[in-house]
C-alpha cells in the first residue's frame, strides 16, 4: 500500500511535466490552430540557457526566473518572425513551419553546446519524507509544486487580467476581437510566449532526472501530446488534467505490470490513448466537433 | 461637415470587387439605414468604414481619413461594428462579452462607469451575466451584441443585419432600443437591414444599395413611397 501511494506521488511528478508541456501545446493549438511540434526543443533550448547561466554562477532560483523570462521573450520573437509571416497560410504550411523550427533549435543546440550528456542541478534536496510509512522523494513533490503552481498561476492570469481575457477571446475570434480594438498580433505572440513559459519549467523541472542533451524532450513531448489530445486538445483543464492522468497510469503500469516495464511505457501511453479515443472521440474535456452538412 | 464620409469608395476581396462606388455622410446625430438584395455589398460598405476589407477611395470620420488605419485603431475613434453573425464569444461569459466591449477605452474603468447605463436598457443581462453567451437565444445573442457595442460609448454604431433569422416582436425591440439610444443620448447608427420596413421607419434617410453602387437615397419617409423602393423592399 505505501509503496503504491509512492509511485502514485512519482507519476503525478512526471505527469505534471507532461502536462505543463501539454498545456502549452494547447494555448498554441487554441490561438494558431496547429501543433506546435518545436514546443519539445523550445524547451530544451531555455533548459540549456538555464545550464549555462548556472554554469557561469548564477544559483539556482535567479537562473530559474531570467530562463523563464528569456523563454518568454524568445517565444514572442519566434512568433513575430516565424509564424507571421505564414499566419494566413493553410494549417499543414504552419505545421511544417514548426517542424523546420524543430531543426533548427535542435541543430543550434548542439552547435552551442555540443551533443554530450550534461547534468542538471536540481533545486530540492535529494532525501525523502515519510508520512504514515509511506516514502515521498522530496524531488517529486517539488517538481509537482512548481509545475502546479505555474499551472495555477497562468490560469489566474487568464481567469482575472484584461489582457487574459483579450487572449481568450482572440483564440475564440479574432475578427470579432480586431473590431474591438485588441490587438490580435501581439496577443497571439503573447501566446507564443506563455508557451514557451511553460516549455521551460517542463524542461528545468525535467532535466534533473532525464539529464541534459539535444533530444530530453522528445519522448516528454509524445506524452504531452498524448495528454493534450487525451484532455481534448482545446481544453487547458484537459491538458492539466490528462498529463498528471497519464504520468499516474504509465508509472502504475510500468510498475506492476510485468511485461510493460520501462520499454514498452511508450506504446503504453498510446494504447491507454487510443482506447480513450475510442470511448470519447473528442477526448475527457473537449468540445464535440459538430459538422454542419 | 457630416461625421461620417464615403466617397468614391471601392472595396474588394482578392480579384472579386464588391464595392464599385459608393458615396455616402452621416451626420452627427442621424440614423441612416443601408439597403439593398443579397450580396449587394451593405455588409462590405461597413467593412470599408471598419478597415477590415482592402479599399480604396474617401473615408472619413470626425473630418479624419481613415485611410490607412488599422481596424484597432479606427474602433479607437469611437467606431462600434457590430458585424454580421453579431461577433459574439460563445465560449465566454455574458459578462466577459461586456468586458471585451469596454476594451478599447481600457477595460477596468470602462466596465465600472458604463455597465450600469448599458443594463438599464437590457435589465435581463444583469441575471444572466455568468452564463456562456453561446446558450443566449438569438434575439438575447443580438441584444447582447448591442450592448457591447455601447459599453464603449461610441461615437457612431453601425449595425449589420441585427433583424436577421429572429421573431418580429424582438425585432421591433431592438429598433426601439436604437431609436431611444438615438433620440435620448444623440447617438448616431449606421444600420445595414434587409428588413427595409422597419429600418425606413427607424432611420431619418438611407441609401439602397444595387451591386456595389448606390441607386436610390433619400429621406426614410420618401423611399417608403418611391415606387422601385416599395416593389423591390418592401413588398407591395
Ligand atoms: N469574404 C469574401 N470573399 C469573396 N467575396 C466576398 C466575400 N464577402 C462578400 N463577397 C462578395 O462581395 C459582394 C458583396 O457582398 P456583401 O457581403 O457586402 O453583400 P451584402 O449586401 O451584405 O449581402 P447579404 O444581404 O447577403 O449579407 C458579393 O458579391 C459577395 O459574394
Ligand atoms: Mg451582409
């Protein structure tokens, strides 16, 4: 039992990763229309600049809070000069986009800092706390507090500040929201930016234990979009909701269930998805999709 | 000088030109009424004055062109569209609907000081102001749509069709409302309508409209006389 409330606090650790991923694919997915397929290796880029900050002496928490700012920042630009111009162009041209945009981080990476493992500092400390016999690792409640509280913080943003409200109103129609006087442009930046906010706390909270090289964030990207699509892929709460699911499920499997072990987690995580799909084709929180004839 | 002027106005979307040319004013204080079939361009000439279809020629507003700007930057003059389909949120709240309204005078404030005048025409948006506009019936949903647009206090109201797909006692309401805004506050509207009977009744003048160009104007009480008008509109 205790060692089952253990690995029940674990996936929710490494779900909450996922599902700080899997929101920021959604927040681009609401406003642009498209999967962000760079949101992996955006990541790993601001993870990589957290490295070298620290690297070069800065502690932990300072490095933490100018990656984020840096994040944000280079999601607006990306925005402003990679999407703009193709902003109008059919889905599949933006997608590709993206995965151009995948490269080219991914190459950029590792001409600055080379294709070689690198560790990564972990803010918590390395010990564990035992409430009533069951043995929580401090690091996972850690990483779940910061990815939570980012969560919560951004749903606030959205929830009570004008420009919050604007956002989501452009997401939902931005030619109605032009007529209005908001600013659609930069609101999808500002998108972008959140983005990439979100990218960078999944990067930095996962690094510690996944380690630092050019690919960290592919096999958490697939489980992001698994989450994301689980949650509905519209759907913010879906995301979150979907994420901190599937860490839970894919860590409990891999554990009692023998054959699945740490191999097959993979195409675990994508049967558990294909048979909620099936179930629930417009995922837990989703809309329906209803096509008028 | 009228506050809002067209002239020689041209409009189109990619190769397709829509707007031949059109001349129109507003005066401060009037409410003229736009005519004409399906695909005439009234929903076009709004766009024009709006920014948002790629025009040519004079438009002006206040004695400013409004040539170059932005669609942001001509609601921030005072413009209030609200556009065909009505442009509403579905997905927020009543409230929020109203909120995004006073966005362009800055929301926080705008909200506060305008909200009340605003209900005071639509009592029935203060019980529903948590529920997702979407679930609003239609003449709740163009109701909703008016009184966004005068959460900002426009200096000019241009409505598109808001008599479209509802029941005629709701149709008469919102004209009412609109007559009332006109008369009690002096706010000028510029409304697009096929229904021509009810517009010609609320409106001082109008201008019909025949693909793209404008074929008959004149006093409201006039066109309702002028036998094409009365043949082609209104249906006797
Ligand atoms: N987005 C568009 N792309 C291409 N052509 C368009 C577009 N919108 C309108 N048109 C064309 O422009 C012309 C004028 O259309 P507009 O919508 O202004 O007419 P309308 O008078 O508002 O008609 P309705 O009463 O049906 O709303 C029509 O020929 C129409 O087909
Ligand atoms: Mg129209």
């Amino acid at each position: 039992m205790a060692e089952f409330a253990q690995q029940i606090v674990s996936g929710l650790a490494s779900g909450a990763i996922y599902a700080s991923l899997a929101l920021a694919l959604v927040l681009i997915y609401r406003s642009t229309d498209v999967i962000n397929f760079a949101q992996g290796e955006m990541a790993t880029f601001t993870t990589y600049t957290a490295w070298s900050l620290m690297h070069h002496g800065m502690s932990y928490w300072p490095a933490f809070a100018l990656t984020l700012a840096i994040a944000f920042a280079g999601g607006v630009a990306v925005e402003r000069v990679v999407i703009r111009p193709v902003e109008r162009r059919p889905e599949l041209v933006i997608v590709i986009v993206t995965i151009g945009l995948l490269l080219t981080i991914n190459a950029t990476i590792g001409w600055i800092w080379g294709a070689d493992v690198k560790a990564f500092d972990s803010p918590f400390p390395n010990n564990t706390w035992d409430v009533h016999s069951v043995t929580i690792s401090v690091q996972d409640v850690g990483t779940l507090g910061v990815c939570l509280l980012t969560v919560f913080l951004l749903w606030g943003f959205f929830r009570f500040t004008t420009v919050g409200l604007a956002m989501r109103a452009v997401a939902i129609n931005p030619n109605a929201s032009r007529l209005l006087a908001v600013r659609v442009g930069w609101m999808l930046a500002l998108g972008w930016g959140l983005a990439a906010v979100l990218g960078a706390v999944a990067g930095m909270m996962a690094a510690p234990t996944v380690f630092l090289d050019p690919s960290m964030m592919l096999v958490i990207l697939i489980y992001a979009f698994a989450a994301a699509v689980l949650g509905g892929i519209d759907s913010p709460a879906g995301a979150v909701v979907g994420g901190l699911s599937l860490g839970v499920v894919i860590n409990l499997l891999s554990r009692y269930v023998n054959f699945v072990g740490t191999e097959l987690r993979l195409p675990t995580a994508l049967a558990v998805l294909l048979v909620v799909l099936i179930i629930r084709p417009q995922g837990l929180f989703g809309h329906k999709v209803v096509r008028r004839v | 000088m009228p506050l809002l002027e067209l002239s020689g106005v041209e409009a189109r979307y990619g190769p397709i030109k829509a707007l031949h040319d059109v001349t129109l004013t507003l005066d401060d204080g009037e409410v003229v009424a736009l005519l004409g079939a399906n695909g005439a361009g009234k929903t076009t000439t709004l766009r024009a004055i709006s920014g948002t279809v790629r025009r040519s020629g004079n438009v002006s507003f206040g004695g400013r062109s409004l040539g170059r700007r932005s669609p942001e930057s001509i609601a921030k003059l005072g413009i209030a569209h609200v556009p065909e389909g009505r442009g509403l949120f579905p997905e927020l709240t009543v409230w929020e609907n109203l909120r995004m309204g006073a966005y362009v005078r800055g929301e926080r404030k705008t909200i506060r000081a305008e909200a009340p005048r605003v209900l005071g025409y639509f009592p029935w948006l203060e019980e529903r102001k948590t529920q997702q506009a979407g679930t609003l019936s239609g003449g709740e949903q163009q109701m909703l749509a008016l009184a966004r647009a005068l959460v900002s206090r426009p200096r000019l109201l241009m409505l598109d069709e808001p008599s479209l797909g509802l029941a005629p006692t709701i149709v008469a309401e919102i004209f009412r409302i609109v007559r009332e805004l006109n008369t009690e506050d002096g706010l000028s509207v510029l409304v697009v309508e096929q229904n021509a009977k009810i517009a010609l009744e609320s409106s001082a003048r109008a201008y019909v409209l025949e693909v793209g160009r404008v074929a008959v104007e004149g006093a409201s009480a006039e066109l309702e006389r002028h036998e094409g008008v009365r043949k082609s509109y209104l249906g006797y």
